[in-house]
C-alpha cells in the first residue's frame, strides 16, 4: 500500500504556493544549481516556499503597474529561481504568461522575434544580466517598445507579508494561465492557450504517473522551462505536490552531461526527464568510469519522452549505468504533446520498459503484427497507458481504429488544452474534434496494442512512396547505423516530389561527424552504402544522402530535428545542392 499523499483542496497553481508557503515556510522548494567554475557538483542556490511565494507576489504587485490582467508578460530570460518566480508572479497578477527565451540562445533568434510579435506581450520579465541584451533585441528587429523588467530587481516583500494573505482577485480556472508555444518541428509555432485547470490537471496526472510519495520526491530537471515538459515536471508538478524542484541550466547539460547525473544522485526518489538524444549523450560523452562513482540507485523514473522512444537507447543507457545502480524500471517511456499540456500515457514505473517487435510489411500497411523475422522488423517501445484521461485511434474518416490498427492518436480529458492564440482555424481543425466535441487531434499517429500506446510518428513526417508508408525515423536509424560518417540523431530523412510529378522521393540529409572532413569520394561511398541499406531493409529507393557539416541541420528550441525546416531548405537550394 503507498503511504497517504497530502491533500490541498485548491484549485489554481497560486492556491497551492500559498498553501506551500503557510505549512512548510522554510523547507526547500526550488534550487538553481551552475556551474561557474566547471566544478562537478555545482554552485546551488535555494527558496523555501515562503521565500518563492514572496517573490511571485514581487513580480505580480510590479505587474500589476505596467499590465492588465489577461494581456501578456513573455519570458525571456535564462533559466533559473527568477524564471520560476516570474512564472507563479504572472499566475497570480491574471497576466497571461508566455515562457520564452533570452536572445542569447544561439539559431533561434527568429523563432524567438516571431513568438513575440505573435503574442503581443504588454511587457518582457528578464534578469539584470539579461536585459540590455533584450532590450537591444528588441530594438534591432523592430518590435514594440514595452517595458522590460528584471524580476531579479524588484523588491521583495517585508517580514510583514504572511502567506495566508489572499490577492485581490484570483483568475477562473478556465482563464488562460500561459501560452505554450509548440516547438515548430512539424510547423511554425503556435500558441497554445493553457489555462488554470489544465496545468493543474496535467501536473496531478504527471504526480500520479511518476511518483510514489510526495513527502520522498525531488525532480531534477535541465529541460528549458519554455519547453512543455519542463515546465509541467520542474514547475508546475512540484509547486501542486509540494515537493522539491532542482534546476540546472541546458547548456551546462550539454557541455558535461555528467553534472546532470552527478544531481539524479544527489537526492531521495529523483525523477527526471530528458528525450532520446540526451541518454544517447550520456552515454557517448562521459567516461565509462563514472558508473563506478555514481549513486543512481535513489533514481525513481527517468522520462523519455521522445517520438517514438528507441529501444536501442534505453538499453544503452540502462546498461551503461547498470554498475551505478540504476534500476532497469527506472527508464520510464511517455507520451505527450503541448496541446494537452504535455503528459498523455506513461509506461509502468514498476517494471522495465517493454517494447514490440513488429512485421515491418504490415506495419507499412497501417497493422501492427508481430514479426516473423527479426532482421526485418520495427521495434517499437510501449509508451504505457493514459494517465486520467482517455485515448483512442482514429481512421482518416474519424472512425474509431480497433487495437492493433494503425491510425491517428485523438485525446481526450480535462489537460487538453483552449486551441491555438489567434488561430480559430487551426483551433477548429485540431481541437473540439468528435462527436462529443471535445477530442484533440494530436497529428501524431500510433496504435494501441494490448490497451499500451504504440507511437509510429508524426502524420506530417510520413513519407508515401509507391503507396506505401515510411516511417523517417525509421530510415534515419538505419542510415545512422549503416554509414560511419553519419552523425547520431543529426540527420533527417523526408519525401520530395520527383521530378515528373510521379510520387515522392527520399532524401536524407545527414550530419557528418565532427572529427571527419568528408571527401567528394567519401560522400559518394557513403551515399552507395546507404542506398544498399535502405533498399535492404525497407524496400525503398534512396533518392539522395547528401552530408553536410555539422549544425546544418536545423533543430526546434527543444532540440529535435525539424524535418519540415530541413526539407524546405533543401527545396530553396539552402543546403548547397538538389
């Protein structure tokens, strides 16, 4: 039996603060962990509850000055105690807050200039560091001159200031807490309006799904808070089940992806998150030696939220931190999406992973089967079961696929999100979709297999060639594999029209490898090696591998591949050649 979880009878992510802030004033709530000297462990810096209560109302009583309620305050600084208080400062003001970026984010100048002209912020919430920088942006791309405000500056409350206070005016739950903008790996982003009741839905769901007891629970988080699931796992989930939150930024996971597993054992029942390529990295760029100083044994659940997860990948991660500890049930496969929040199913966080070896033939054809011959076979990881809410696959029709069938993942429960901000459009295509009026078209195809989800891909991503379904993550795998050269999940596979308007062609464009200066011959070889394989293994004609350096390939602020960017460029001639 678990132990009894403690209840707040509250309704808003503020309710909950408060709540926090009045029974457990000085227990810590949220660390901010760098890394100014390259030293292993870091330099932490801690809020208790009452400490980040205080500091929300800091950024809500200034917001109240300079905004309205339901006009926007953008985000744009690093990650960090600030960030988090000027989230929870916008909660409470009724400011619609846009978690974003500082300009310093390298290739995503433009996504972060077009967010804002979208959104239309009344003001833009920095840090002192950051500001002259965004207000320097601002400037140089034209956008309105709002004020910019370092929350780091503003003045905290008095020791007169008691958490039990209440603000003057509290939003309804179906107000709009935040816009979450998806990471455009499928199209140019787009806001989702969140509200009130689904970040706390989302975020009891994602307790719910990883984790086993409250009063023993700290996430350990270095996904960007302007990501879905960073912001539900390291915000949202820890301030509704009042649990500790320890934050670190992305770049310092990404030059010492050791740090991040230096703080999993660091603390009791850590959970975690992080997609495919961050466990691949892991494993590429620390010494196999560090298992042996690591204590990952207190590690509860690892989310891989990626589309879909790689059995391969867990398996190297799982066996190379086996020596530190790791439990093999820790590694826990999900899915999810920013239209629904972000968490939708979760593999059992009792058991290893489980995954599905499918006839790769019938899995072309829309059926998932098992496969005869495991040479030729798709693996696919169980993304588990729906987590307080529902389900379903739906044909091309909108009918309602049986398991096994192949067809498009619909939602459906009290997380999924309002529609898209100044959408209608898009909204009526992708939400309120049914009968009942009120399933979400993810776009994301998939099937359910022994009531578990099956992610395939993404609708947009399939590539049609001679009537039969590709999937591209599929091929990237297998040219990532077959060509040396290639570098890992660098590379993007997707469909052109050829030439006489008779169907579609593959392309792949591929990072090579840093260490490697390809020649022309090179090139040649690895294109006739790929094409090989990929006739091999799926049937399929590759049209062309063309190798590019590394960086060429264009990324989503979250860090996925973007096919759709990628193919567009190769359309417009952007990668050198057709």
């Amino acid at each position: 039996m678990q132990p009894a979880r403690p209840t707040v009878e509250a309704t808003l992510m503020t309710d909950h603060l408060r709540h926090w802030a009045r029974h457990r004033p000085q227990q810590r709530a949220f660390t901010h962990v760098d890394f100014p000297d390259s030293a292993p462990r870091g330099r932490h810096r801690t809020l208790g509850w009452r400490a980040l209560d205080a500091r929300a109302r800091a950024v809500a009583d200034h917001l109240a000055t300079i905004a309205s309620p339901g006009e926007r305050a953008a985000l744009v600084l690093p990650q960090g105690l600030d960030y988090a208080a000027g989230f929870l400062g916008c909660l409470y003001a009724r400011v619609i807050a846009v978690p974003l970026f500082g300009p310093g984010l390298p290739g995503h100048e433009g996504r972060l200039a077009g967010v804002l002209a979208d959104c239309e912020p009344a003001c833009l919430l920095t840090d002192s560091a950051t500001a002259p920088s965004v207000r320097a942006f601002v400037r140089d791309r034209e956008l309105p001159d709002v004020p910019v405000v370092p929350v780091d500056q503003l003045p905290v409350p008095s020791t007169e200031y008691e958490a039990t206070d209440e603000p003057e005016a509290r939003p309804q739950p179906d107000d709009i807490a935040y816009l979450q903008y998806t990471s455009g790996s499928t199209r140019s982003p787009a806001g989702v309006m969140i509200s009130h009741a689904n970040v706390v839905a989302n975020a009891r769901q994602a307790i719910d799904a990883f984790v086993a007891d409250p009063r023993t629970t700290t996430t350990v988080g270095w996904l960007p808070l302007f990501h879905d699931m960073g912001l539900v796992l390291s915000v949202a989930a820890p301030v509704v089940g009042g649990f500790p939150s320890v934050l670190m930024d992305p770049a310092d996971f990404l030059q010492d992806p050791s740090r991040w597993l230096r703080l999993l054992g660091s603390y009791e029942g850590t959970v975690s998150a992080a997609p495919n390529f961050a466990y691949d990295y892991c494993v590429a760029r620390t010494d196999p030696t560090l298992a042996d100083e690591l204590d990952l044994d207190r590690v509860r659940v690892l989310i891989n939220g990626s589309e879909p997860v790689r059995a391969e990948t867990v398996d190297r991660f799982r066996t190379r931190f086996a020596p530190a500890g790791l439990d093999p049930a820790a590694h826990c496969p999900a899915y999810g999406l920013a239209e629904a929040t972000v968490f939708v199913t979760a593999d059992a966080s009792d058991a290893a992973p489980s995954a599905m070896v499918c006839d790769a033939d019938a899995l072309a054809e829309g059926r998932v089967e098992e496969a005869p011959d495991a040479a030729t076979a798709a693996v696919l990881v169980s993304c588990g079961t729906p987590v307080g809410q529902e389900v379903r696959i739906a044909g091309a029709d909108g009918a309602v696929l049986p398991e096994g069938r192949v067809g498009e993942i619909q939602v459906r429960g009290p997380n999924v999100g309002l529609g898209y901000w100044k959408r209608a459009e898009l909204s009526a295509e992708t939400f309120g979709f049914g009968a009942t009026g009120d399933w979400l078209r993810t776009g994301d195809l998939g099937a359910l297999y022994e009531g578990r989800l099956l992610v395939t891909g993404r609708h947009k991503d399939v590539i049609i060639v001679d009537g039969r379904n590709h999937y591209p993550q599929d091929i990237e795998q297998t040219v990532q594999t077959a060509v040396s050269l290639v570098r890992r999940d660098r590379l993007v596979a997707f469909g052109v029209t050829r030439p006489e308007g008779t169907g579609e062609e593959l392309v792949v464009i591929a990072e090579h490898r840093r260490d490697t200066e390809p020649t022309a011959e090179d090139a040649r070889a690895a294109e006739r090696t790929a094409r090989a394989t990929v006739s091999t293994r799926h049937g399929l004609r590759l049209g062309t591998l063309l190798l590019v350096p590394p960086g060429s390939v264009p990324r989503t602020s979250s860090g996925k591949v973007s096919r759709t960017a990628a193919r567009s460029r190769f359309l417009e001639g952007g990668f050198g050649t057709r």
